[in-house]
C-alpha cells in the first residue's frame, strides 16, 4: 500500500514538473517587435515595460515610441501582460482606467491578432508591439524576447 502511494505521489511530481516546464517555455512564446529601419537594437525587460506603461514614452534614442496592442482575447496579450507587464489581464484593465480618468494617459492602440500587428509594426519606424514568436517573420525586427 505504501509503494502504491509513493508510486502515485511520484508520478503526479512529474506531471507537476512538466507541466511547470512547460508552463515557463511559453514566455519565450512572445517577442516584442519594430519596424526594420527603426534605429532601436535592442531593449531591457524595464524599457519594455516602462514603455507599454506610459512611464516612457520615448525608445533610449530619444524617439517617440508608438505602441501597438493586440485583441483583448489573445493569448499573447495575456501572456505579454502578465508574464512582461507583471499585470493580469483584469489588473491591466484597471490601471488604464485610471490612467485614463487621471489624464495621465491612454492604453496602446489595439491593432489585432499577430498578422496585423506585424503589418502595422512594418508601417512606420517608431511602431512597438508584441507577437507570438511562431509568428515571427523578416518584416519586422526582435527588440525584446523575455
């Protein structure tokens, strides 16, 4: 009876392991993304956030950052919230209400699903999103992977 119990509690372990593992290799799942001719190479995890918080408003060259979001439902949205942002998704919400009935700012513009943010990214220099890495292609360029 004990070696079945130890057989079940090791098993489940494992499971619980991978699952973990698993769990923690999504948040290479999405890449934070610019237009190719933007002079940005590269930003930090505290650039990324600061920017898709409003508490910077311009790339460390000093130009104006143009954010993109994606659709509230998606699930890189949700991951980039709270795997990037540190913010759930019902979290998330309430800061742009704040931020928005303060005066202190408005959210990122909400351009869709990976395909239209990739294609809106591509439009102009100074344009910031986010993707799912699968969706990753040489129309854009990788500033920022978690």
């Amino acid at each position: 009876m004990f070696n079945r119990k130890l057989k079940i509690s090791s098993i489940l372990l494992m499971l619980f392991t991978l699952m973990l593992a698993q769990a923690q290799a999504s948040l290479a799942d999405v890449v934070v993304i610019t237009n190719k001719a933007s002079n940005v190479g590269s930003l930090t995890a505290s650039q990324v956030k600061a920017l898709f918080l409003q508490k910077a408003k311009s790339f460390p060259s000093g130009a104006v950052a143009v954010l993109g979001d994606q659709s509230k439902n998606s699930a890189a949205r949700n991951e980039f919230g709270s795997k990037v942002l540190g913010k759930s998704p019902k979290k998330l919400k309430r800061y742009w209400s704040k931020r928005v009935f303060s005066g202190k700012g408005i959210p990122p513009k909400v351009v869709g699903n990976d395909d239209a943010m990739k294609a809106w990214v591509a439009e102009t220099p100074n344009n910031l999103g986010y993707i799912s890495a699968a969706a990753l292609d040489d129309s854009v360029k990788v500033v920022f992977k978690p």
